[in-house]
C-alpha cells in the first residue's frame, strides 16, 4: 500500500524543488553577464563555445536532481520508488552524455574556426566533419550501455569488448587526431621556413607559392598516411585480416608513383 504524504513532505518536496529551479534560473543569469567578460578577455572562441553549449544541458540537470530530490522527500510503493528512481539514473545517464557531447562538439567547432585556416589543407575539415557525426554516435551507444547496466540488464560482453578493444581504438583514435594536430599546425611553419632560406633570392610571391604547394602536398600526404595507419590498426582490433588490403594498397601505391613523377615535380617546383 502507498504511504500517505504529511503536509510536511510536500512542503518540503515543493521547497527542494523551487529551490533548484531558482538555482538553475541564478546560473542562466550569471552566465549572461560572465559570458560577454571572458570573450573580452580572451584572444579564442573556445571558452564562448564551451560555455554556450554546455548552459542549457547544466540547467537541465539542476532542475531534474531538485526534482529527484523532491522525489525522495516523498513515500510511494517500494517498487514503483525503484521503478522511478532507475528512471532518474538514466535521465542523469543521459545529461551526463549530453554535456560530453555539446563540450566535445565545441572543441571540433573551435578547431574548424581557429584552427583549419592556418593548416593549409582542405583535409582538416572533413576530418572535423566526420568527428561531429561519429561521436554522438558513440555518446549515444555509452548512454545505452549505461541505461541497459540501470535497469539490470546484462550488458557485460559489450562492457568488456568496450574495456579490451573498444579502450585500444579509443586510443589509437586519439593519438591519430594529436599527430594530426601537430602535423597541420608545425609542418607548415617548418616548410614556410625551409623554403625562404633556399630561395634567398627569388622574388617572395614566388617562394611563397612554392611554399604554400609544398605545405598542402606534404601535410594532406602525412595526414592520409596517419589515417591509414590507424584504419588499419582499428581493422586489426575488429579482428578483420588486412593483409590482403596491405597488398593491394602496395600494389597501388608503386603504380601510383611510378605513374604521377612529372606531377611530383612540378609540385616541387611550386
């Protein structure tokens, strides 16, 4: 049988309730005014986007853990207070999702304003593109998981793929993205540099055009490679034979060279 509520509970469910949402209100407003500070302040978009995108996914977990707290100042039947409170964890299961999705997809967008223009290649953004689409994905799959591992599902052959495998593509995802990074941001400087100390001479909007074909060709070619590698190393953790992939990438990598020289060259050559 369901237990009556006391005035007294209401109360106070009613009072943790209004509390978090005047809380939640008092952090929208704040930010409104901090917001427009730290872009005074700061030379990169990072901090706005990052604080933008997680305001609302934060309020909303404010009011819902008043509301789980109101909820707990109440008395229902013990199944349905399980019942309700599994729902709860799930809900927070997926704000926790949602605030790592919105920072991740800040982090991409700020890569895409401040970062892309400087690496000189068009490989950046498809790569920031492809990032935006898949990590959701995976966010999405996590916050299932989690929700399965809530309600007493057993989601433990997923949990430790996930643990064993899943952790090694996470990694090699990751580190694939830093050298990546790294590799559009310092192999141009590098480059640029090379190139106006052999070509003292020659007129600037020369050496610079020969810098810029240079700094497209060899940061699209190392980044392509480092895609490679890591498709590769990830098809090896899927447990996907590549060895008849390595030849025929082989194959086609000694033709495509033998057959592109005079476009080498020129490209040298700016």
């Amino acid at each position: 049988m369901p237990h009556e509520f006391s005035n007294q509970n209401i109360i106070y469910a009613l009072i943790i309730l209004g509390a978090s949402i005047l809380l939640a209100w008092i952090f929208f407003w704040r930010l409104r005014i901090i917001l427009p500070r730290l872009a005074n302040k700061t030379k990169t978009n990072l901090d706005n986007l990052l604080v933008r995108s997680v305001q609302w996914p934060i309020m909303v977990g404010i009011i819902l853990a008043g509301i789980y707290l109101a909820f707990l100042s109440l008395s229902f039947v013990d199944q349905l207070d399980h019942l309700i409170s599994q729902v709860f964890h799930v809900a927070f299961i997926i704000i926790a999702g949602w605030v790592g999705a919105m920072i991740l997809d800040s982090v991409y967008r700020w890569y895409k304003l401040e970062i892309c223009p400087k690496t000189h290649t068009v490989l950046d953004d498809w790569i920031i593109g492809l990032l935006r689409v898949i990590t959701p994905l995976a966010i999405i799959f996590l916050v299932l998981i989690g929700s399965l591992s809530v309600f007493g599902i057993n989601a433990a052959p997923i949990i430790n793929w996930l643990v064993i495998h899943g952790s090694r593509i996470g990694l090699i995802i990751l580190i694939s993205i830093a050298v990546i990074f790294i590799m559009g941001r310092v192999l141009p400087s590098a480059i640029s540099a090379f190139v106006f100390r052999q070509a003292p001479g020659q007129p600037e909007d020369e050496t610079k055009k020969r810098s810029d074909t240079l700094s497209n060709v060899l940061v699209t070619s190392g980044q392509i490679f480092i895609i490679a590698i890591a498709v590769f190393m990830i098809l090896a953790e899927l447990d996907i034979n590549i060895a008849p992939i390595l030849t025929g990438v082989g194959v086609a990598g000694i033709a495509i060279g033998f057959g592109a020289q005079t476009l080498v060259k020129d490209f040298v050559a700016g």
